[in-house]
C-alpha cells in the first residue's frame, strides 16, 4: 500500500478531501481534494521558484473534519498538516509560498512575519521528526 515518492521537501495533499465543510463535491461533481492537487500542480508549474518542493498526493489524510488538507513534510524537520483552504490558485500559492521558506529552514520552522496569510488559520498540527521532538 506505500508507494515510494521523493525524498525532499514536499506537499502531500490528500485527493479526496471533501470541497468544503458542507459539501463533498463541487457543482461539477469534483471534490475538493483533486481540485487542490490540481491547482497546487499549475502553480508549482508557473514558476521555478517552486522547483525546491514537490507535489504529490494520497487518498484521505485522516483529516475528514478539516476539508481540503495537505501534509508539509521533509526529511529532518518538522512536519504540519494544514487544512480549511478553498481548493484554488489562490490557496494553492499561499501553500507553496509557504513550502519554499519551509524549505529552506533548517528544521522546518518558517517565522510568523514570513508566513504567506493565505495559510495563516490553516495550521491542525504539527510533528517532529523521528528521533527530535520540537523546543
């Protein structure tokens, strides 16, 4: 059931998530989840600035309750899951602007003056690294 991935920084969004607190699907019958994948993807294509963090995707996070979430995980750092975005380009830019000064932290914490307010309000959890735990 695991299928192998990068190991980099990246976001995993759940394809699956449901398009809003209220509803499962969209007029057009899609869920929110592959609309935020979907968006995340074209953003992340739009510019080379994005290059340092890859977008892949998984069915159900476990965040049913927090439609539209995604995981920022990367190797040594501390990881969050972050959800309650409308599944849009706009949301999707917050999220990887946010992923690249993530990126580029040395354990995964971005300061607050740096945060993008697209993901501001966003935050569910966050979990520390095998072997560290957070001070």
């Amino acid at each position: 059931m695991l299928q192998a991935v990068k190991d980099g920084p990246a976001i995993v969004a759940c394809n699956s998530c449901r398009f809003s607190a209220e509803e499962r699907q969209d007029a057009d019958g899609m869920v929110g989840g592959g609309r935020l994948v979907a968006a995340l993807r074209r953003v992340k294509a739009s510019s080379d600035r994005y290059d340092g963090v890859d977008v892949q995707e998984m069915p159900c996070l476990f965040a049913c309750k927090d439609h539209c979430t995604i995981h920022l995980r990367a190797p040594g750092k501390i990881s969050y899951v972050l959800g309650r975005f409308l599944p849009d380009e706009t949301a999707a830019r917050a999220i990887l602007d946010y992923a690249v000064g993530y990126a580029q932290s040395e354990d995964g914490q971005v300061p607050y003056a740096q945060w993008p307010d697209g993901v501001k309000g966003h935050f569910i959890t966050r979990a520390p690294p095998i072997g560290f735990v957070a001070t």
